[in-house]
C-alpha cells in the first residue's frame, strides 16, 4: 500500500519548535515499511512556518493579555500556525495517490484542529483515514460520535496501522486490529489497544528534517515508557507500562542520530533513571558518546530525585540543559497531588552542579492549593540561586480524576494552558502576572549589562507597585495594559 502519514499544524499562541518532531509517527513509518509498504511522512511543521491567523472566538477574553508589547516582560500577541496551511497539505493528496491517511492528534486541545483537517481531507479523497494519538486515547468514545475519519486508533500505532492496512486490503478483519475505533452496521466498535512502546519490537526510525534548537540539530529519543510516579494531575502512568529499552539498542539509535548529522538529543522519557543500576548504565553510554561529539537535554521534565546520584556528572556527559520539574515548592501541596520530591532536591541538584548545566525549573500555577503569592515566591528564591523558573499554567486534562472533577469544559481547546481557561477573572489576571514575572526575572539574569535594563527595570517596577502594567508599543512609547489584583513583592 501506499500509505500517507501526516504531522498536522499547530495552532496556538505559542509553539516550541525544536520539540516538535514527530517521533510517533517516525516509528509508525518504520513498522509499515517492514511490513512491506510505501509510506510517507508529510510533518507540516518542519517547515518552521508561522503565520498568524485569527484568533477563534472562544479566546476573545485573552485579547487584554496577549497584545503588542515590545517589552521584556511581554506574553504573546497573536493566535498563529505553525506549519503548513491545509491548502497546502491537500494539494499534496490531490497530487498523489494514497491508499490509507493517518493523522496524529497527540493533545486534547488542537484536536477541533485536527478534525478540521480530517474534513478537508475528505472533501477530495475517498481514501481510508485514521485518526490516532494521546488525545483519542483520552476522550475515544466522544470523539467516535462525531469524528470526520473513517478510523480512530487507541493506544500504539506502531502495531495498529500495519494490521489497518492488513484489514483495509483483506487480510484480515477490523476485529482483529487492536485500538482500532470503527463503524459496522450502524454502531461503533472499540477494539482493546496495545500500549506496547512502539521500540520493543526493536525499531530505530529513520529521521528526515531534523529541528535546531541553539543554532545546533537536535533529535528527539526515549529510554524508556511510562512512570513510576503517580502524581494525581498527570495520565502518563495511566496508558504506559513502565519498560526499559535494552542498552545496546539505545546506544545503536544514538550512533544512529550523529551518523545523520544530530548535535543534540533530547531525552523524552516521563520518568528519567528512575532505576539506579539502568541509569548508571546509560550514564557510560552517553559519556561515550559525548566523547563523539553529542550533548543532551531533556526537555519533558526530569523527575529531580532520580539525578541526584548523577547530578555532579550530569556536564561531563554531556547535558546542557536541564528542565526540572517542581509543579509546587509547598509541602502541602505537593503532597496532596502526590509528587515525589520537593524544593530541597532542587536546590541539591543546583549545588552539585556548580553551575555547570543550565537548570530550568518549572512550576503550574493555578493546581488546587496552590498560591499566586507562593508561587512567585518560589521563582524569587529560583533567581537567587541563578536559575531560571518556568511557568505552565494549569491546564486541564481530559481522562484525569483530578480535572475531571474540576469540570471538563465542553470546548476542550479550553484546556490548553495558553487559554488560562480554569481561572475566574482576578485570579486570570494574576497568573498573566506571574507569567510577566518569569519572563522578566529570567531575561534579569542574562541581560542587565544591557544598555536598556535600567529602563525595562524600572517600568517592570513601577508597574508592580500600581498593579497595572506597562506595555512598550513598536513606536516607543509606554502606555497602559492589564491590572492585576495580587500584591506581588519582588
């Protein structure tokens, strides 16, 4: 067969380019090429395109947040997509001749974007389309009702697009194709998935297109599925075991990715050496291959107790950045959703490090129990030890007690953390502040010989002092934007 494969556009305010490769869908390549089909993966954000686009409705009541603001304490001005425009992608069909579509749909919040493609695509092809991904796993049966795609697949797409195409050619029948989401005399059929990590049949995708991220190419890899961890506002323990890929076959993947020209790999797993004696093991691979010219992020999030043992080794092997996830520095907190490690870990990796590996710490402002005060308090304290505090504002996920509880909203673009959709007006305009914060207090720590610091400085303070803030327009000139209502101290 020949089989098409497509990495839909994104459409938000924000995007983070260098983590988009579609790593899924690189796997689901290589398992139907061994099985013997032509396939081709059309990643419509590999271009790097950004247009801007209007802004859906639905968003209108960010207007007062995102806006011009030439400032180092701006957010986002305008709704955009990154990639291909669907024109653009339905051309490519009508100029070949597939024989089965896939598209991914990895979050609940673009999926309305996703369907939107799926429908064009059906206005001028006949040909079989599947949806899959994270976002049908979470909300299959929702989406079964109303989806323009002939199939929905659940769980790993490296073992269900082969047996799709297998069914689709009569080989076999849609009963036996696991995830697979189908119509038959009028109902709709849910076959039990598999969520086997696609590499344990022992794929290494081949990789075309490669993102730069710091004027470098990186590549995405993972060491492993699932997590040990059950932190009550995360699904990843839900869908995927926790596994480990076997050394050898990661070290060949990564000799693999600096044959092709890769500078950089980010490390995707949710739950980074969590087991010592594996870790340990990895560590000597990666020292290795460092040696050869790699480096290493890991841009998912690290779990903080997990490097601890390593943190003093973490620049001689080879990582530059490390993203840490904290989500609360309170206690409290913390405990309630269930997670592993506190601020104290924190700030023992920063000192083992010795400064050596830049460190990002990220918190989600807005959790239940959680403080607007607290959380900048926590990014002051950040800054004073030199490290930058990124923010994720909440952001609800389908599937999940915890926010399920809270209340889905019927339109889940919603639930996007861009939206700031769980938040009544004050505590919106709150955590639009803490993000104004963060932005300002990490440029602080790398930009105050600047010529202009002293004068974003004080506007930065002034605007804290009123609880108003300023906004810098493209001709120069200061004017008023949102108030806030906390009494931030900074």
């Amino acid at each position: 067969m020949k089989i098409l494969l497509i990495a839909p556009p994104v459409f938000d305010f924000y995007f983070t380019t260098h983590r988009m490769e579609p790593l899924g869908l690189e796997y689901i390549r290589e398992a139907l090429e061994n099985a013997g089909h032509s396939v081709t993966l059309y990643d419509s954000t590999a271009s790097g395109k950004v247009k801007t686009v209007a802004t859906p409705p639905e968003f209108a009541y960010l207007s007062k947040f995102y806006e011009e603001d030439a400032s180092p304490f701006s957010l986002h001005n305008s709704y955009k997509r990154l990639g291909d425009s669907f024109s653009k992608i339905i051309d490519f069909i009508c100029k070949n001749d597939f024989d089965l579509i896939a598209l991914s749909s990895l979050f609940s919040p673009y999926h309305q974007d996703v369907e939107n493609l799926a429908a064009e695509i059906k206005k001028v092809a006949k040909t079989p389309l599947c949806i899959g991904g994270t976002a049908v796993n979470a909300q299959k049966k929702k989406i079964a009702e109303t989806t323009n795609a002939d199939f929905l697949n659940c769980g790993n797409g490296a073992v269900t697009l082969p047996l799709l195409a297998d069914a689709i050619d009569g080989k076999t029948g849609f009963d036996n194709v696991p995830g697979l989401v189908y119509r038959k005399n009028g109902g709709i059929f849910m076959n039990e998935p598999s969520f086997e990590p696609a590499w344990c049949s022992g794929l290494i995708p081949k990789r075309e297109d490669l993102r730069w991220f710091r004027k470098k190419k990186i590549a995405k890899i993972v060491f492993s599925s699932g997590c040990r961890n059950r932190c009550a506002f995360c699904s990843i323990h839900r869908d995927n075991r926790l596994a480990y890929r076997d050394i050898s076959h990661i070290k060949k993947e990564l000799e693999y990715l600096l044959s092709i020209g890769a500078e950089i790999v980010d490390i995707e797993d949710d739950d980074i050496f969590s087991n010592r004696e594996y870790a340990a093991q990895i560590f000597e691979i990666l020292e290795e291959m460092h040696g050869k010219g790699l480096s290493y992020t890991a841009m998912n999030g690290m779990t903080v107790r997990n490097i601890i043992p390593f943190a003093a080794k973490l620049a001689k092997t080879g990582f530059i950045k490390l993203d840490l996830s904290l989500v609360s520095a309170e206690k409290s907190v913390a405990d309630h959703l269930r997670r592993p490690h506190g601020i104290a870990e924190i700030e023992k990796v920063i000192e083992l490090t010795e400064g050596k590996t830049e460190i990002e710490v990220f918190l989600i402002p807005g959790l239940p129990g959680t403080e607007v005060a607290d959380s900048c308090t926590t990014l002051l304290h950040l800054h004073k030890l030199g490290v930058k505090g990124g923010l994720s504002p909440l952001y609800l996920v389908p599937g999940v007690p915890m926010f399920e509880e809270m209340g889905i909203p019927e339109n889940v673009r919603l639930c996007r953390g861009s939206a700031l959709y769980p938040f009544d007006d004050e505590k919106r305009a709150d955590i639009a502040s803490l993000m104004k914060i963060s932005r300002f207090l990490n440029y602080s720590l790398d930009h105050k010989n600047d010529e202009n610091y002293e004068v974003f400085l004080n506007y930065f303070n002034e605007s804290l002092r009123r609880r108003r803030w300023f906004k810098l327009g493209k001709d120069g000139i200061w004017r008023d934007s949102f108030e806030f209502y906390c009494d931030f101290e900074v």
